[in-house]
C-alpha cells in the first residue's frame, strides 16, 4: 500500500500509539509520564484559563523546585484539594500529597503574615474555632454573621463573599444533644436493646463516632441520624473529644494548625482504635482526612492504626451489617424524599464510594435517587467563600445545578457537608445526607 | 451480608467494561472495580483489529487471524469472538462509529501526518478517511502545538495519499493560553456562548480555498460534536472531519462516556478504587480486596474477570527482579534476564511487549506448570500475554474479543 510507505528517513509514518508511550521499565523512575489526564480532569483548569493544572503543580513543579532555586508558584493556591486528579491519574503519582506540601511551602514562604489573605484563610481554615465561639450564643452569631454591613464589610477588606449566607449554627449542637441523650451510657442501652431484638445478645458491637465540625455545629440532624441508625443495628457509640479533622486547613496550605487538631484527634481516637472500636466518620472530607491525608502528612504516633480503622458510616454497615438488605425489603413513606437529586462529593469519589448511596437507595421502596452527574460542585470546603474564587466556584458547579434542576422534586442529598451547601446555594434545595435517609427507612 | 455479586471485573478499561457487559447480558449481578482512569483516554479512539502482520499493513484483518501463532489472544478465542466483541462495540457506539459495513481495514490519517489502519473509526473522522480522493485542507490552531497542520500535510503527500492536502493554521477564537488543555478547546466549542463555531469557521474561511473536506484536530466537542461539526461544515460549505490525536483524546473521552452509560444502563455497579490481595478456598477465589485509602474491604464474587491492563494500565509490573502480575499474583512468563527483556534496535521485535499472563482457551490464567491458577477467574484485554498491541495494531480489538468471551463465560457460570 503506498499509502504507508515512508516518506522520509526521519518520518516514521506508521503511527501505531502516540508518541513516547513506551512503558517505563526502570523502577523507582519518576512517575508521571506526562499523560495529561490529571489536567482532563481538574474542574479549576477547566474553567480557569490561568491556572495550570495538576501536572504542573504536582511533578513539574516539584522537579523544578528540585532543580533550582525556584519558589513555588501562586497559583497554587487556586488549586481547591478536590483531589480529583489523585484518582485520575493511571501511574499513581501522589498528586494531591504534592499539592498540600507546595501549598504549606508557599504559605510558609511566600505569604505574607500579615497580609489580609494570610489571616482571611486562617480563619477560614479554623472554622470550628468561630463555629464553638459562634454555638455559644447561635441566634445572635446567625443574625450578626449574615447581617448585611457586615457582610460587605468582610468581603470587601477581608475577602469573604458577601454572595453566600453564612450556615446557620444549630441552637443545640450535637455534643448537647448527646450529653442530653445520656453519652455512651445512655448509647450502651439502647444498643444492648437493639442487639436482644436482633438476636446478637452475645457480640460486642463498639465505634467510636468522629463527627467532625459541621455535623456538631451547624447539622446535628446528620449526627443524630448516625446514632439512631448504629443504634438500630446494635452499636454501642462514643463520641470522644476532637478537633477539626484538618481538610480546610490542607486546603489553606495551614498544615501547622492541621497537626496541632491531627494530634488531638489521633489521640483520643487512636485510644479508641486500641481498645477495638471501629472509627466512624459521616462526612466524607473527614473520614478521608484520617485515612489518608494524616499518614501522608504527618508522622504521629497510632496514625497508621487509626487510618485503617476508619471508615465513613454507610461503608461500615454495608460491609459488616445486612444493610442492602433491610433497605430492600423497607419502604419510606416521607413523601419529602421521594425524589433526591444525589451529588458525589469529589472525596466520597476519591474513596470509592461514588455509586455506594445510590446503589443503596436502588432498592429502597419510596425513594428514588438519580445522580446528577460527575462533575464537582465546585465550593471545595472554604474556596467558594473566598471572594476572589467565588465566580470560579459557581463556574464549576453550573452543571451540577442544571442536573439537579432536572431532577423531579427539590431535595438534594450529598455526603459532604461543604457540597450541601453549594448545592443549597445554587438550587434553594432542601440537602439530606445518606444517613438521614436510612434513618427515615429503618428507625 | 457484605458486599457480593456474582460476577466481579478487576479493571474498567476496554476490556474490563466489555466484559462487564456481556456478565451483565448473561444475567449476572456484575460489580466493576477499577483504579483510576482507563487508557480509554489517551487511546486515538480508533478501534484496530489488526493492522500489520509481520510487518505488512493488512487490508483484511479477519483473512490474516488464521496464521496468528497460537499463543496469540485471537487464536484462542477464535474469529467469531473477534466478531462478538466488535458487535458489543457497535451496539455500544451505535451511530458514533463507522466501519461496521465491512471486514476490510480502513486508512486514517493522524496529527502526524501518518495513516493508520483500523477497523472502527469515530463518525468524526470519517470525511477524512486516506482512501477517499476528494482533496483536503488540514486546519491546526496556533495555540495547539500538538498538531501542525501544514507538516502533517507534507507527511501525507509524502505518503502519497489519492488526494491533494494542504495545511494551515489559524488562532482559535478568545486565543487560549499555550499549553490550554484539549478539554478547553472542546468545552468552548460546545457551550459556543461567545459564539466560538461561528468564529473559528470565519477564520477557516479565510485560508479555506474550496476543498471539498476539512481537518481540524480532534478537539471538535465533548458533548455536543455533531453539533460542532454541523455548524462548521455548513458555514465552510465543505464536510468536516477530525484527525486522531495523542493523550489526553476527545474521541477516547467521548468513547468513554458511551462506556460509561452502558455500564450504567447494564446495571453495573462501579467501585473506583484499587484491588490489592485476594482470598481464596484453595483454588477457588472468594474475593477481591479492594483498597479504600488504607482500608480494606473484600468484595466478594462468584466469577472474577482479571482484566487490567498491560504495562500501561499497570496490570503487569516490572521492576529489576522481574515481570508480574501483581492482583492474584498469576504466572508470567519472561527471560530471567533483564537485558533479554528488549532488543536495541529500534524498530525490532520488542520481547516485552508481548509480556503477559498465559491463559488456555477458556481464557483462564495457567501457572507455569500448565494448571489452572484459579477455577473461577479469567483474563482479558492487554493483561493477556502474547500481542504486540502497538506494532501489529490490535489493541482494543483484543480486548474486544478476550473481554467479551471472559465476561460471557463468566456470566454463564453463576447462571
Ligand atoms: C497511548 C495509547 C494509545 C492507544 N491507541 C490505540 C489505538 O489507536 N487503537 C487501538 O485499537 N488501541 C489503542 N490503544 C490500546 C487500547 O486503548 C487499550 O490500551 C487496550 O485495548 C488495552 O485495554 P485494557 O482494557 O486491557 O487495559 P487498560 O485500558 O490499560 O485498562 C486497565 C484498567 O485496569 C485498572 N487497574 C490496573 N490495576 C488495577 C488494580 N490493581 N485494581 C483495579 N484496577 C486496576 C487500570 O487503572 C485501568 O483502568 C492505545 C493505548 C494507549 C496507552
Ligand atoms: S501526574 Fe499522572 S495523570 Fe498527570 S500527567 Fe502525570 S502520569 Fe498523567
Ligand atoms: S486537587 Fe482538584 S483543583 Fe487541585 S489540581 Fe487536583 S484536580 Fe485540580
């Protein structure tokens, strides 16, 4: 066939695959072979035209920062730690482990202390120390946090987008409503109860509950699902002391206040882990914070033990208890969760656990649930608070609105509490996470 | 209790997604574990079957399967699973693809500027097919450094192409920075909201000197490319086609999205997540263990399909002390040293390519004694041994085929 004959010496005409695919035989080579596919997949490049992407801040910049005497680039702190190019990427390169060190690097060494931005994204990060000053006194942190002078005023000079309502804080936290329930004692009972109805008299059946900030301050409904449904299947609960379990300060490049929390929390679960509790997490950037982001960042005692004892809590049941099957054979009669328009959050993907509600609720008599899609709602914890990244944000999570418009019904449910939020702000929908939902079918 | 299904598929590239399928269509409850992304995305989107034999370019693949030596994925599943898989393809791809009217190879033209056999081929790039004789005009865009339409025109007269190919180049509408991802291109283009078709064919227009057919890279869209296409072919006056590109590809990315509503539509469940050990009673697996960030979780299954990947996709390892198979620990057969594993010249015969676990008829693994490594688990795609996916152009074909018969036996097995 002429058509193939070579037309130079040079030119190889026969183009079988793309360029320098050749597979990598030396071991410990660097990676990333520059595929690409990380930057298909990162929802910031995708709208931003200025930000370079994961390859770039992952390997290319950390070989650079090797080579010379570069400092790292700004852009960074676009970067949102979805960590969506972690489990995009084919060679396994520790994408986002590279961004949360470049980030904590440039923080560090290029951000001024004290620059309004250094303290906008402290505080930020710090939610849970506003939302414990905040839970105090909730009717008046509501009404003073989304009062308008003062919205303006934080966006204007301190960078907070006066285009979002601030989440209401709960008039009773979830640690009240425990201690008010009887703590673990009172959670012994119950369980010990459940466990004689269910025929289990004899097993031990202990986790350990790690609620994290927003399921304590501002959705104790979420927490207080949790309980109900361990309950049910017989688990003695206890919700030890912790702090923030760190993703909003990774996000903000704060790994210093991150492992000040971290070591509080290894502690006091970790403890747990020893004495054969399981560790449960109902937020999904939680739960990835203690699985994966602490043993990558920190070196603290027990964090190994407590990364692979820790599990988000429909994960849990699904794989210790029959919980597909007594959804299958339940029937919800809320007619308010009919219809759910269900968003992955971008760290319930990153473990697996993308397609686990849906599947669930696939059986469950009185629910329908239809996923809105793949793509990120784009708020990423504290990004979309920020001013200067709140059109980026919504830029992002456009799709995901449309889908949810196009879903019969106007309740949202997602994992995340972050991603609830948007999801909120975008639609005006009523959010409900997964737990709530087993709570209706089963309790 | 726990997670089960009958059917569990470890690796959701081509391979793994077909064999999800055919499970699926055998009436199984199919379950797909896959670690990140497939391969599916970089690949030209091009489906061969077999393109070179020896060396020479194939007009009729299914003629050359015959003389395949036996160790070869095709001649052990035979011609009517090559057949199978292709027809599980088109059903997935329906309209979107082309070359399903005949057994014969068809010639397309890629941003190199060479022509590349191939069975199947995206409806996007039709018009541009080598062997028809209507004259072209390649269009790249400067910010796209990755195709140069003028030098991929040279190479094709060069190759001496029935039609007369000019190149040229032109600024994408709203300039895009240098090293923008292809998904900008493509995002622009389908959300058109600053008119960016209408633009782009404006510029075209000005270099465009009536060829009755125009190339652009293939960056025409990702959900609406027809679309595109239409609007550009219709102000231009000229069809309009898309010429392959490298990693990361439109048509794989598009390709994959057709993957991925099938698997839901079959009612796959789809896990993204690592599969790191197994447990077995003997030589019958019970389950895959699926890593979840430090956590592990067995998914239990009845029929297991092991189908990720070769070197690439990172289902055959290789570091100095050798070349495995790193799931279930399988047999993989290469010389004991190293220095064996490639020869230097550079278009020679590759022996590592060809790495792979060996499997018998029914596609199941054998240990290097010949027995069966497990009962219930089969192989397919890249992570069989005995292709040269790059040099004889067969690489989704085979995974095609040996995903197709794996899942279908698979399937067959639990029912
Ligand atoms: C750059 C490139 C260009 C190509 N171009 C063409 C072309 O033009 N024409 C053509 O016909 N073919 C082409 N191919 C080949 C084709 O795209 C596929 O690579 C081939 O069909 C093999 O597919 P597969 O499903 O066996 O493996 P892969 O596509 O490699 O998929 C394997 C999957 O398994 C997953 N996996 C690996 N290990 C694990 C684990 N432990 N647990 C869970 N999941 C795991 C991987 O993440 C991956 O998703 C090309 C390939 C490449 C890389
Ligand atoms: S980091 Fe991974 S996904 Fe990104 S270019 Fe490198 S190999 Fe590809
Ligand atoms: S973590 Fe998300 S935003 Fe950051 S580079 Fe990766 S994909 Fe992009």
């Amino acid at each position: 066939m002429s058509d193939a004959e070579s037309p130079s010496d040079e030119f190889e005409p026969i183009e079988v695959f793309p360029d320098d695919e050749t597979p990598d035989l030396r071991p410990g080579a660097d990676d990333c072979y520059k595929c690409s596919t990380c930057d298909t997949n990162c929802p910031v490049a995708e709208v931003d035209d200025d930000f370079p992407g994961p390859k770039f801040q992952g390997p290319e910049q950390w070989r650079l920062k090797r080579k010379e005497d570069t400092s790292v680039d700004d852009s960074i702190s676009k970067c949102s730690n979805c960590m969506r190019c972690d489990s995009a990427c084919p060679s396994d390169v520790p994408l986002s482990q590279m961004h949360n060190t470049a980030r904590a690097e440039y923080v560090d060494e290029e951000l001024s202390k004290t620059s309004l931005t250094y303290w906008r994204n402290r505080v930020l990060a710090n939610y849970r120390t506003s939302a414990f000053l905040a839970s105090k006194v909730p009717r008046v942190a509501n009404a003073a946090m989304n009062f308008g002078p003062a919205r303006w005023a934080m966006d204007r000079l301190f960078g907070i987008t006066s285009e979002r309502e601030f989440p209401a804080f709960a008039t009773e936290t979830f640690r009240e409503w425990w201690e008010r329930e009887g703590g673990a004692d009172g959670s012994r009972e119950r369980a010990r109860a459940a466990r004689e109805r269910r025929g289990e008299e004899g097993e031990e059946k202990k986790v350990a509950y790690f609620h994290g900030c927003y399921a304590n301050y501002n959705t104790p409904a979420v927490g207080k699902a949790m309980v109900r449904v361990f309950e049910h299947f017989g688990y003695e609960l206890v919700v030890p002391k912790q702090r923030c379990s760190g993703t909003p300060m990774f996000a903000n490049g704060m790994l210093d206040d991150a492992e000040r929390h971290a070591k509080v929390n290894v502690s006091s679960m970790g403890d747990l882990v020893e004495q054969g509790y399981d560790a449960i997490a109902s937020c999904t950037s939680c739960s990835m914070a203690l699985r994966q982001e602490y043993p990558e960042l920190f070196d603290i005692d027990g964090i190994e033990d407590l990364a692979e004892n820790t599990w988000e809590a429909l994960e849990y049941l699904r794989v210790q208890e029959d919980l597909s099957g007594e959804l299958s054979a339940a029937t919800v009669e809320d007619e308010n969760i009919a219809e759910l328009a269900y968003h992955a959050p971008c760290h319930a993907r990153n473990q697996g656990l993308d397609g686990q509600a849906l599947e669930l609720f696939a059986d469950l008599a009185g629910v329908d649930a239809e996923d809105v899609g793949d793509s990120c709602s784009g708020i990423s914890g504290t990004y979309g608070w920020k001013s200067e990244k709140y059109d980026t944000s919504m830029k992002i999570g456009d799709e995901m609105f449309e889908h949810m418009e196009d879903v019969e019904g106007e309740v949202g449910m997602t994992e995340c509490p972050t991603c609830a939020m948007q999801m909120e702000h975008g639609t005006g929908y009523e959010i409900k996470h997964p737990l709530e939902i087993v709570e209706s079918a089963l309790v | 209790m726990a997670i089960e299904d009958d059917v569990l598929v470890v690796g959701g590239g081509v391979a793994g997604m077909t064999a999800a399928l055919a499970a699926a269509e055998a009436g199984a409850s199919v379950r797909l574990v896959t670690k990140s992304q497939s391969t599916l995305r970089h690949a030209s989107g091009l489906v061969d079957v077999l393109g070179y034999a020896d060396g020479d370019l194939l007009a009729d693949p299914f003629a050359a399967l015959d003389d395949l030596p036996a160790d070869h994925p095709y001649a052990k599943v035979g011609v009517e699973a090559v057949r199978d898989g292709l027809a599980r393809f088109d059903a997935v791809t329906g309209e979107r693809y082309r070359g399903g009217h005949t057994d014969r190879n068809a010639l397309l033209p890629t941003h190199g500027g060479a022509v590349k056999p191939t069975a199947r081929y995206p409806a996007s790039a039709a018009a541009g097919l080598a062997s028809d004789e209507r004259d072209a005009l390649l269009v790249g865009f400067e910010t796209l450094s990755d195709f140069d339409a003028p030098l991929a025109a040279d190479h094709l007269r060069a190759a001496d192409v029935p039609f007369d190919v000019r190149g040229a180049t032109v600024s994408f509408p709203g300039t895009p920075r240098a090293d923008a991802k292809v998904t900008r291109y493509a995002h622009a283009l389908d959300g058109n909201d600053d008119e960016e078709r209408e633009r782009l064919a404006a510029r075209v227009a000005r270099v465009h000197d009536g060829e009755p057919r125009v190339g652009f890279p293939a960056v025409l869209g990702e959900a609406h490319p027809g679309d595109v296409r239409a609007t550009l072919a219709d102000a231009l006056d000229a069809d309009v086609f898309e010429v392959p590109m490298g990693p990361p590809s439109l048509p794989g990315i598009r390709l994959e999205a057709d993957y991925e509503r099938a698997l839901r539509e079959a009612g796959v469940n789809v896990v993204r997540r690592p599969v790191v050990d197994y447990e077995a009673d003997g030589e019958h697996l019970t389950a895959a263990v699926v890593e979840r960030n430090g956590q592990h979780v067995p998914h239990h299954a009845e029929s297991f399909v092991l189908a990720t990947g070769g070197l690439v996709g990172e289902g055959i390892d290789s570091d100095r002390g050798g070349v495995r198979e790193p799931v279930f620990d399988c047999h993989v057969p290469h010389p004991a040293d190293r220095y064996d594993w490639f020869v230097d010249e550079r278009f020679g015969e590759q022996p590592y390519p060809r790495f792979g676990v060996v499997v018998d008829d029914d596609l199941r693994p054998r240990d290097a004694e010949g027995r069966i490594e497990f009962e219930n688990l089969r192989a397919a795609g890249s992570v069989v041994g005995g292709a040269d996916f790059a040099a004889e152009c067969s690489g989704m074909g085979v995974s095609l085929a040996t995903g197709d018969a794996a899942g279908s036996a698979a399937g067959a097995d639990t029912q």
